[in-house]
C-alpha cells in the first residue's frame, strides 16, 4: 500500500505539489492524470525517494519513505520522463548493468535479466546498441530497467509520449499485462490511455487534487445534466418563444444551420428530467418539426476539462 499524507514540495516560491493526499491499495492500476506543469513527475520522483517534500509524509509498505528509504525503495521500480540512460550499451548490458546497480544476486543475475527481456519483448534487439532502437523499444528498455529487482511497485512517468499508435498500443497492452503483478501509478496528460488503462484517476491541476475517482464515476459525477441534440424544422422561428416557456430546459444553443433550412439545437435540462418527451409534445402543438433528436453524451474529456477548469 502506498500513502501519501499532506505531501507539499516547493522550489524556492514555486509550489509544485500542494498539500495533497491519497492512499493507492496493492494491485490498483492508477492514473495520474492532469496538464503539463501540473505537479505529476514532482509527486512521483517524491514516492520513489528521489526527492524529499517539502511537508508531509508517503509511506510504502509501512515504511516511510524518507525514514526507511532503502526499505522503501526496494519495493519501486521507476520509470522516468523520457529516454533511456546509458544508450550507449546493447539492450542487455543496459538491464544487466541495472540489476548489477540493483545489487540482484550474481548467481541470479542472468536468468532475471533473460526474465525481464522475455516479459517486455526485447528478445529480437537485445544485442542491438540502444541509442539505434526506435523510440517504442528504448520505451521497452527504459520499463525493462524499472523490472529489475522484481519491485511490486512500477512508477511510471509519461510512457506513451512520443511514441506512434501502433507503439502506444503495444505499451499501453504490457502496462496492462504487468498490471496483474505490480501496483502501477502511471501519469499522462491524455485522458483515454489513463481511462484504458488505469481502474482509478487522480486528477491534479496546479499541484492540488481536483478529483479521485473512476473514470466511469468522473464521468457520472460532472455530468448533472442531461444535453440533447435536437434538429427541427422552424419556418415560423417559433423554438426561442417556445422553449422559454419549458421550464424544464436550462439552455439552448443554435448548433448549426442546414442547407435544407433545418436547424440543430443543443438543449440542455437538469440530470433528472427527461426532457424528450415534452419536446415532442410541445413542439408539435406549435407547429415545429422535429427531424433528429440524439442524447449528447459527456465524455470523459468533458469531465477533465470541468475538474480543470473547476479548481481554476
Ligand atoms: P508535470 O510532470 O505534471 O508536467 P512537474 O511535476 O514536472 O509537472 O512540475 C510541476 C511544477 O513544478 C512546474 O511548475 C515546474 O515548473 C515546477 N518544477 C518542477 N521541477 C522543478 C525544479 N527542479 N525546480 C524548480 N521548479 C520545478
Ligand atoms: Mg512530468
């Protein structure tokens, strides 16, 4: 278990992480989730020991981190922002260099090192120098090094950035696979991977935490309305007139013009009232047509700019 209680970490004036907490249970999958600057890689260097907060305390495993930092530390595998070090070495020598660091037993070496090319699928270039590997394989090398020492806990910072789809796919399905052994906390300023991936979302803007949760609840939680995409033929302009009298809607916004003289509303009503119904029946008493009427579902790309724009 991983608990970060009141963490603060400042440079100088700057405050890059501010005052925040949150416990992660052993096996979740987490995404840290939030804009650059946000205070992401400051908090995840701060639970893998690399730097020290300002205030407050992480624990992991029961040991504190700043306390028991070799205790710790053993249990964090770490993946950092960008590139691999060291990209003068074959992919082999680089893990096997890392399990030496690691101090992993010499006897045990070749076989955990075998171990983790195998699991990341870094058979075929093991011999190849790193720095000659596309950036999809230095991303494998780079979660291949924080395998080694079979830590339960796997950090890592942004490991789908710069990568291609095709990369992003194959990264994206070993964090899964990986995910059925270790705790992961991974971060990312993309919303889908961290709701593909990951079963729960920290939400950080500015250092603060704006929201745990599911993605699905996130969705849920800052969806209290209900948006309906309306097309209707108005030649007597009445829908303005009309929809003020419906209390039940709380807006409504010309979306669009077509060809046809059709016109596309967004109407929106409180969570609770299904608003379709009376539509219809009010509509039609005035003589409004309606062609098309869809329900306009938040995404949780809706959900993260609200949370965002919400702590502003
Ligand atoms: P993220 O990973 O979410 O993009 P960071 O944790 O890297 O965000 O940065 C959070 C804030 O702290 C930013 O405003 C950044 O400029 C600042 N910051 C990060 N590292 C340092 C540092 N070593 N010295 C001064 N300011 C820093
Ligand atoms: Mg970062």
């Amino acid at each position: 278990m991983i608990e970060v209680k009141n963490v603060t970490k400042k440079y100088g004036k700057v405050v890059a992480v501010d005052n925040i907490s949150f416990t992660i249970q052993d096996g979740e999958i987490i995404g840290l989730l939030g804009p650059n600057g946000a205070g992401k890689s400051t908090t995840m260097n701060m639970i893998t020991g690399y730097i020290e907060p300002t205030e407050g305390t992480i624990i992991i495993d029961n040991y504190d981190i700043s306390k028991r930092p070799k205790k710790a530390k053993k249990e964090i595998g770490y993946m950092p922002e960008g590139v691999p070090l060291y990209t003068d070495m074959t992919v082999k020598e680089f893990i096997t260099y890392m399990a030496e660091i690691k101090k992993i037993d010499k006897k045990e070496r070749k076989e955990k090192v075998e171990k983790i090319i195998e699991e990341t699928g870094l058979k075929e270039v093991e011999k190849k120098i790193t720095k000659n590997l596309s950036r999809g394989y230095k991303q494998r090398v780079s979660l291949a090094g924080a395998l080694v020492g079979e830590p339960k806990i796997l950090i890592l910072d942004e490991p789908t950035v710069g990568l291609d789809p095709k990369q992003i796919t194959e990264i994206r399905k070993l964090i899964k696979d990986l995910g059925k052994k270790h705790t992961i906390i991974l971060s990312s300023h993309i919303l889908s991977e961290v709701s593909q991936i990951c079963q729960k979302v920290i939400i950080i803007n500015k250092g603060k935490i704006v929201a745990i949760d599911t993605p699905e609840n996130l969705e849920n939680k800052v969806s209290n309305k209900n948006s309906l995409y309306v097309t209707v033929e108005d030649t007597e302009n009445k829908i303005e007139k009309v929809t003020k009298k419906i209390k039940e809607i709380t807006k409504i916004e010309l979306i669009k013009e077509n060809e046809d003289k059709t016109k596309e509303y967004l109407i929106e009503s409180k969570l609770d009232t299904d608003l379709r119904k009376i539509l219809f029946q009010e509509f039609a008493k005035e003589n409004i047509t309606i062609f098309e009427m869809k329900k306009a579902d938040t995404t949780l790309e809706d959900a993260f700019m609200k949370l965002i724009e919400g702590g502003n």
